[in-house]
C-alpha cells in the first residue's frame, strides 16, 4: 500500500466509522467517534507501524472512561495523537496513561472484526481517494 499522510488516514477514518465499528455498537447523533478509539488506535498503527498504542483513564467530570489513542516517539520526546478525543465532553482529562506492548494486545474475537472491518473500510477510501473518486 502507498504512504498516506496522517490527514488522509484521518479522513478516511471519520468517513469509516459506524456502530458496528464501535465497542458495543455505541451510537450516538453528533459524536461519530464514540467507542471508535480502540479500533481508530489499532489501524493507525497498522498504518503507521512507528505508532504505539496507549491505554489510559479519562476523568469526563462525571465518571471515569477507558480510552485509547497513539503514540509517536521522536527524537524529542513523545507525541500522543488522539484521532477520538472528540468523543469526550469538554473539560474531560486525562488521569492516568501507558504504551501497551504490541506483542501482547490480546485482541478478542469482536475486537479484531472490529479493526478489520474499519481497516477494510480506511483502504476502500484510501483507494477511491487515490483514483479520483470520493
């Protein structure tokens, strides 16, 4: 598969999203990344091997919520990309985080449909963008 930028991908993420993308099919009118951030996190990767995984609490002033996002290492540091954060109320922080290992994700039956079937979604965009169709 050709480089995309980051850009790309992110279009083609937000057009793939659907419930049946999302942890428990979690649907909700005006916020299309709720429960996309673990399968939004794991095609990154793919996508951009350099990328790790980073599981952490998010505080959203009512209650605290697993997330996912990635992790860019550098030369000067760290850079977390979060293609989800959109998902969580203003104000939401987060408390605690930290790279998962990539060898050991552990990824369940449902989880890999998931990644799959958004992943396959990202390259038929990626491929139509490509060709001049979008």
């Amino acid at each position: 598969m050709p480089r995309y930028s980051l850009v790309q991908v992110r279009e083609a993420l937000e057009s793939s999203w659907e419930p049946a993308t999302a942890y428990l099919e979690a649907h909700q009118p005006g916020n299309p990344s709720l429960g996309q951030c673990y399968p939004t996190s794991r095609v990154l990767q793919l996508l951009f091997p350099e990328f790790e995984i980073v599981e952490g609490q998010v505080w959203t002033g009512e209650q605290e919520e697993k997330h996912f996002w990635n992790l860019l290492p550098t030369e000067l540091g760290v850079v977390h990309i979060d293609l989800t954060w959109q998902q969580f109320a203003h104000g939401s922080v987060v408390r605690h985080w930290r790279a998962r290992d990539r060898d050991g994700l552990d990824d369940g039956a449902d989880t890999v449909r998931r990644v799959d079937r958004l992943l396959e979604s990202v390259h038929a965009h990626l491929r139509s963008e490509r060709q001049g169709h979008p």
